[in-house]
C-alpha cells in the first residue's frame, strides 16, 4: 500500500490478509486486527523519507513479523509502532535488500496492552538501523543475525538483559543500558559497543571474532582497574567527551590497538598508558573543547625513551563538513615527537587545528598535514632542543610562532604550500617557507630563511641579526628577482641615501638606489661592512661579495651597532641596487 495522505486499514477486513506493507508511502499509515503470523512492514526505494507505521495483532497473535526493505530512509515521524495483541510475546525485525533505516521501535503501547514481548530477533540481511527498541518486558533478550551492520540504538533501561550478535557477521552497534549484570555477544563483524554501567557478578561484553571491534567508554567509572575485565574481544578504545581510561585496565581479554578521542566540549578527556603501538595509532574525532586532551604514553618520563603519538584528526566530517580540532591544552608529558595528519583535503571543507605546547614541553618534533587553516605556537618553557616544527605537508595557510622557544639550539620551521606565516626564536633559526606567499621572521639570532616559491615577506627589525659582523649575519638563500618578494622592516620606512663621492679606503659611495662602491683595498666583508657608514634608521645598502649580496640596514648610529641589521642574499650579484614601495625592499638588482 502506498499511502500519501494518512490512512487507517482493519486487516480483518480482508480474508487471509497475511502481509502488509507501506510501500513509498510517505504519509501515516495505521493497520489493526493483523492475524497471527502475518506480518507488517515498510518499502522504500532508497530515495523517499517513509511516514510512520503502526500496527497491531489480534489477541491470539504470539509473535510479530516486521519487514524493512529497499532502503528506507529515516521516517518523517514517529516510529515502529506494534500494539495490542495480549499474546504477543517474540518479535522478529528483518532488514532487506538495500540500506534501511527506521526510528526505532515501540512495542506494547496499545490500550490497556502490557509490555509482554521479551524475545526479539533482528534479521540483518542488509544493513539495517532500527533506532531503540522500547516496550520490552524485564528480561528481555536481543538476537542478532545476518550478513548486514546492525544498529540497534541504546538498549532498553533496566529490561533488556542480554545481546546476542554470534550469528551476525555484518558488525552490531548497540549502546548498553544500566543492567550491571549485562550479557553481549558479538559476531565476526567489527562490532561498536557503548559502555552503560558501572558491571559487575556475572556480567559479559564480548565483542567477538571481529578484527576493529570498538568500545566506546560513556563514563570514566565504567571502565577502572576493578571493571575492566568485563570486556573482551576489542581491538579499538574510543573515549568521549570528559572520560579518562588508563588502558591496562583493559590488557586482559583484549588487543588493543587503536585509540580514539570524541571531546566536544570543554571537559577534561584522555587516555594514558599507552604502549609505543597504541601511541603510533591515535584518531582524535573531535576536540572543540580549551580543557586538555590527555595522551599519556606508559614510562614516557623515562630518560632514553623516546615516544611517538601519531593522532589522525577528523577536520572534515563524513558528511563533508569543516571540523576544528582544538588542541590548545594537548597533555604529553615526557613525549618527545608528535605526528597530526587531518583528513580534510579540501580547504572550504576542512576544519583547522589549533596547537599549544604548554603541557608538551618534551617535544622536539612536530609534523602537521592538514588542509584548513592551522596554528602552532611554541610554549615559553619548552625544554626540547632542536626543535623541528613540519607543516610542509599542509595544504592550509599555517601559522607557526616559535617566538617564545628559548632554548639556544634554535628552531626549524617548515612551512607547506599555503600562504603561512612563520616566526622564529630569539636563536638561530632555519625556516623555510615552501610553496605559498608566506610570512617569514627570523626574529633574533644567526637565521637561515628560505622563502620557497611564491611571492614571500621577509620581515626584520631593529637587532634581528645576531651580532651584525661578518659571523653574525642573517641569510636568505632563495631571494629571486621578479617574484614578488620583499624586505619589510616593521613600523620603519627603507630607503637610499646617496654617498656620491668617490670611494676611499674605510668610506663607500652609495648610489640613489643603495649600491654601494668600494676603493679598492676594501675587499673584505668586514672592511665594506664598515666603509658603508651609517645614515638615519632605515637606510639600505646592499652590495656583492663573493657571489652573494649583503644587505645593511642602519639604526642611524655611527659603526656597527647592535641594532643594525646585515642579511646575506645567497647567489644574488647586486649590480643595480634597491627598489622600494611602500617603505619596503621589493626588489635588489
């Protein structure tokens, strides 16, 4: 029957009447009197959302039969209804042909009908999602059986006592309820178990023969060292939002071997102990909390060891939206190298990731991939040295701060193919840019900046060089005419002033574009570097040497000062001098 406006059918009407189905229809459809043994159910074609249905059985009828076939979609509203029938003690749901999907069944609501049916079978000969089942009497058991997934909802509070999924080799999604003395069984699927209680006694949660079967933990109390035993048979441990598992409460009965984090708030959440493997095979799906994910890697504190987390991010949903992963207050005590690959590949699509280091002082290395815009930012008290923070393989516009990293090794800092903006130590620093129109400070210290291909910024200030000499300078290796790069100095205007006279030994002539000449018994670099003299904060030589070019910016004081700035730019000839625009640098010929 396909029913587009409500309807109401008395299957008693019709003599015989064994099968009754909404087929497309997307309208209520209300169907009494079915006799015993018949069977009512829902037809979709995998497209149309189906109305809701409600049936119910003669008094004589023990048992009830429910077909779901050809891709159902979520009805529009209500749910499953079977009422009535005094009798009725057993249910069977068969799921066919198609992906089918209803929300949820309700047994035992018709008038002055009790909640009787205590034994329910779910055929999933196809993947089929029933939603809760309700209406159960105490102690009710669930079979499972069939070569489709099976979603069956969050068990029934207090009635449902017991799962038993062996048959089925599709893989079980079920949410356990509150019985303490709870009995599942999984089959050869890659079963989803979520914790309810707190077990105890004779209690049982076997995932079975699966080879990813999951336990999701609702509650930090529902898995402990004295609770853990209950499970058996899990290969993946999933924690949500304000749970903490340490995982050798689940070392017996299980292997372990994939961690997953779900925090979608700002609640504590973690995982500790981990082994080197369960480490290396970290997924967090959600973090959109400030509070700290923990990932505590088993004697991570101790000297020599060095530890790995490698955490896949979920930064696009699988319906193809943009997921954040805050991990501003990421916990790894005593983890030395950290691993963040975001699954978005898409940049509209794909959600940033947000780190701090403050409760990861250890690390030493840091990797991200990842298609959304992302930030790094280096703690103060980070104690690693040679720091190498990666985000070459990042297609999103990163920001890495390494600005407060002051360990005197330095920091290198990669940036990937988005237009990133990366700030170095106070140390001496490599930092390459990559593909993109990136942002580069060297900040203080002896730096090797490397813009990579687009049209780059390179920004200085007062002091960036280490010590302005012949030994102290910073470098640009790749600076190219042509390409759109430039030289910005802050809040400071660059520009020439001329020396025209002829050069003397100790004192250059300077042309109105900054090149500096030189008499011909300065020769060396740190001869020139004092014959160019100094003129007011801001002025730019550059000269060549050697196959490379040097770049003086003065602080306006006589000498060389510690304020003066002096760049190498590698395999650049100056034979021209300096454009500006704008008070920056944006060519040197």
């Amino acid at each position: 029957m396909r029913s587009l406006a409500a309807a109401t059918v008395d299957a008693s009407q019709v003599a015989g009447l064994q099968e009754v189905n909404l087929d497309r229809g997307t309208a209520a459809l209300t169907v009494s009197n079915l006799a015993k043994d018949a069977s009512a159910g829902l037809i979709g074609n995998g497209v149309a959302t189906l109305g809701a249905l409600t049936a119910s059985y003669v008094a004589a009828a023990t048992s009830a039969n429910i077909s779901v076939t050809g891709g159902t979609g979520a009805m529009a509203a209500g749910t499953l209804t079977i009422s009535d029938g005094a009798g009725l003690t057993s249910a069977t749901i068969t799921g066919s042909n198609g992906v089918n999907t209803i929300n949820g069944v309700a047994f035992g609501t018709g008038a002055g009908t009790a909640d009787n049916v205590k034994a329910v079978t779910i055929d999933a000969q196809s993947n089929l999602t029933t939603g809760n089942i309700t209406g159960l009497a105490a102690s009710t058991a669930i079979t499972v059986k069939g070569a489709g997934t099976a979603n069956i909802g969050t068990l029934q509070a207090t009635n449902v006592v017991s799962v038993d999924a062996s048959a089925n080799t599709g893989g079980v999604t079920a949410v356990l309820n509150n019985v303490t003395g709870i009995k599942f069984v999984g089959g050869s699927g890659n079963d989803v178990v979520t914790t309810g209680a707190v077990l105890a006694g004779t209690a049982s949660v076997d995932a079975g023969a699966g080879t990813a079967d999951r336990l999701v933990v609702a509650d930090s109390t529902h898995v402990t060292a004295t609770v853990g035993k209950f499970y058996k048979g899990f290969e993946q441990l999933q924690v949500q939002d304000g749970v903490s598992v340490d995982v050798e409460h689940l070392a017996a009965g299980n292997t372990i071997d994939t961690i997953l984090i779900n925090q979608s708030s700002t609640t504590a959440t973690g995982v500790t102990n981990l082994s080197a493997a369960q480490a290396a095979n970290v997924a967090i799906l959600a973090a959109g909390g400030t509070n700290a994910i923990t990932i505590g890697v088993k004697d991570a504190t101790v000297t020599g060891q060095i530890d790995t987390v490698k955490a896949a991010l979920t930064t696009t949903t699988a319906a193809g939206a943009a997921n954040t992963i805050d991990l501003t207050n990421l916990t790894l005590t005593g983890v030395e190298k950290l691993v963040l690959d975001g699954n978005g590949t898409v940049a509209a699509a794909t959600g940033g990731v947000t780190l701090t280091t403050t409760n990861a002082i250890s690390l030493d290395s840091i990797t991200l991939s990842n298609a959304g815009v992302n930030s790094i930012t280096i703690a103060g008290g980070q104690t690693a040295t040679n720091l190498i923070v990666d985000a070459s393989g990042s297609s999103g516009a990163t920001t890495i701060n390494a600005s407060a990293y002051a360990v005197g090794t330095g920091a290198q800092l990669l940036g990937g193919s988005g237009n990133d903006t990366l700030t170095g130590s106070a140390n001496n620093d490599i930092i390459k840019g990559g593909a993109g129109n990136d942002t580069i400070t060297g900040g203080a210290g002896i730096d090797s900046l490397s813009g990579g291909a687009g049209a780059n910024i390179f920004v200085f200030a007062a002091g960036s060089s280490a010590a302005n000499s012949v030994t102290g300078y910073d470098t640009i290796t790749d600076w190219a005419a042509g390409t759109g790069n430039k030289i910005d100095f802050g809040g400071t205007n660059l520009a020439a002033v001329t020396h025209a006279t002829a050069p003397v030994t100790g004192t250059a002539s300077i042309n109105a574009n900054g090149l500096a000449t030189f008499a011909g018994t300065d020769t060396t670099l740190a001869a020139q570097l004092t014959a160019v003299g100094a003129d007011a904060a801001g002025t730019s030589v550059v000269w060549a040497n050697g196959g490379n070019s040097y770049l003086f910016i003065t602080d306006g004081n006589a000498g060389i000062g510690a304020n003066d700035v002096l760049i190498q730019l590698t395999g650049v000839n100056a034979a021209a001098g300096l454009t500006f625009a704008g008070g920056d640098i944006t060519a040197i010929a």
